[in-house]
C-alpha cells in the first residue's frame, strides 16, 4: 500500500475563490500546515488546467497559473482517460484499489516543471486551446441531441446494448438514464476517443486489439466492457449530466462532468460551483459527500486567523 497523500482536488472554480480571497503567502502557508499536520495536499488535473488556460483575461490566467504552481502537488492527477483505461485493465472492479493515480501524459512533465521553476509559465497556442474546447462542447451537445432522438442509429445501438444487459425491462427511469448516458459517453471517450489534451493511452489500447472503427470498437465495448455502463469513473460523469440535465443546466457541462470523474479519486472535492452542490444534494452516494463549497467552508479561514496569530 502506497502512503498516499490525503488527495484535496482543486475544481476550477475553487482556484479562482483561493486567488479572489487569499495572498499566495497565505496560500503557501496553509498548504504547508495541512502537509504537515494532515499528511494532505492540494491537487489538479489536466481538466484544471485547460479551464485555466482558456481564460480570455491574460493577467488573470496567469495570477491563476502562479497560484497553483506555488500551492498544488506537481504530481498532476491521471486525465480522464487515464483512469477509465486503468480502470479496465484492473478488471472494472465495484471498488478500486488505491494506486499512485498520477498522469503519465506529456502535460504532466511540464506540469512538474512548472512547480519546480515558478518562474515559467504554459507556452501554448490560446486559439488552438479555446477551439478544441468550443469542439467538444460542440460535439457533446451534437450527439446528446442524436441519443434522445428516436430512430437514430446510435440511440438504437444503445438500446441494443442494454437489451444485452437484460436490464431494461427491470431498472427504474433513472437507472436507464444513468446506463444510457454511460453508453454516450463510452462512446464518446472510449471509442472515439476524445480527452481535452491527449489521448494517446486510449489509441494504445484499440492498437493492441487492432480495433480501428469506431462502431467496431462500440460493438466491442458492448461485448466486453458493458460494466463500464453500471460502474466506475463513466458512471459518475453520467450522475453529474442526469443531474444537469433535471436542472436544466447547460454552462460547462462535459467540463463539469470531466471534473466529476475526481470524485471517484480524491478525498475532498473543493469546488465553488454551486451545479456540484446540486449534484451533492440529488443523491445520497458516498463520493458525493467529498464536495465542499469553499466559499461556505469555514476550514481556510481558520486556517488563516492561526497563520496571522503565529504572525503577530
């Protein structure tokens, strides 16, 4: 067993809460008493950082770049296709095995680069970024449409690899939701192979199955991997769409259901994006218990009031 760090995963929203309302002096400082006192620490994932550099104020990105650098692990967190890969090939288990769940992509180098030299910044192309973001959404949106529309092929592929599962007939509405999203987004993230940044790990396993269709790679899943549909990190992105859905909530929402998928690995979820709040209080599921509204948590600024006694 690896003696993990306690994994506080920083949502987007809570990076920009922390720079609103703390000095990075402050910042550093309770980031060192939680290490020291709690063996915790500050994390984020490929999903932070695209949200990050997609800012349009370039003055803000970068005072949002240099908090993190200063505050978080430069250990960043496997991307989301990491860990639905990993996830397979340990055999879809109901409860994963802790393991050093650290990305092996290329971001993940220059990520520990940057923490250790604070003077660098992301040398990336602004547009390229924002587009790639724009497509997704885009394509999320594009195929959610074609999942709910009758007669559509993909709906009954769908249908089909639930009639596979011999589970239509005998799950509630919700669980046929939650399934048939999953199937979406099997689709999506597995067969197409879609991640924000890099995807190589996804592309490495249809190579080694010599899986080059996309379809062919569905009817695989559907053959193979249809757990995916019941169970672990897939399952969890459908939960957050279900309950945007219900809410009728469209802002950022494959973003959000991207970042859903570190409820599943982190310890606490600090977020101050009140849609994961809504997510908190749809279900009693024990992962959604690990989202805390920064802005409402009363654990920093204690924090704060002992840094400034020590201070004085």
């Amino acid at each position: 067993m690896f003696n993990l760090p306690y994994c506080i995963y920083l949502e987007t929203s809570a990076v920009n809460y922390l720079v609103d309302n703390f000095t990075i002096e402050e910042l550093i400082l309770i980031r060192k008493l939680i290490k020291e006192t709690q063996n915790a620490d500050f994390f984020i994932s490929s999903v932070t950082i695209t949200e990050i550099l997609a800012t349009k104020d370039d003055l803000r990105k970068e005072q949002l770049i240099y908090c993190i650098q200063n505050i978080c692990n430069d250990n960043l967190l496997n991307s989301p296709s990491e860990f639905l890969i990993n996830y397979i090939k340990t055999g879809m288990p109901k409860i994963e095995e802790k393991y050093k769940f650290y990305s092996n992509y290329e971001l993940s180098k220059i990520w520990k680069d940057l923490c250790r030299n604070i003077d660098k910044t992301f040398v990336y192309n602004s547009y390229d970024l924002c587009q790639r973001i724009k497509f997704l959404q885009k394509e999320f949106t594009e195929v959610v449409e074609i999942l709910f529309k009758e007669n559509s092929y993909l709906q009954s592929t769908i249908q089909y690899a639930m009639e596979q599962q011999n589970k239509d007939k005998t799950l509630s509405e919700y669980e046929k939701m939650i399934i048939k999203t999953s199937w979406l987004l099997i689709f999506i993230i597995l067969c197409c192979g879609i991640d924000l940044l890099e995807n190589s790990l996804i592309e490495s396993f249809w190579a080694d199955l010599k899986i080059e269709s996309i379809f062919n790679r569905l009817f695989f899943a559907i053959n193979n991997l249809a757990i995916l549909s019941e169970r672990g990190p897939i399952v969890m992105m459908s939960r957050m769409f279900y309950c945007q859905k219900e809410k009728k909530i469209n802002r950022g929402t494959i973003i959000d259901m991207l970042h859903s998928i570190y409820l599943v690995y982190c310890d606490t979820f600090l977020t101050n994006d009140k849609h994961f709040l809504l997510l908190k209080n749809s279900d009693e599921h024990i992962n959604f218990n690990k989202i805390q509204l920064i802005s409402e948590n009363t654990f920093f600024k204690q924090l704060r009031n002992t840094i400034n006694t020590f201070n004085k």
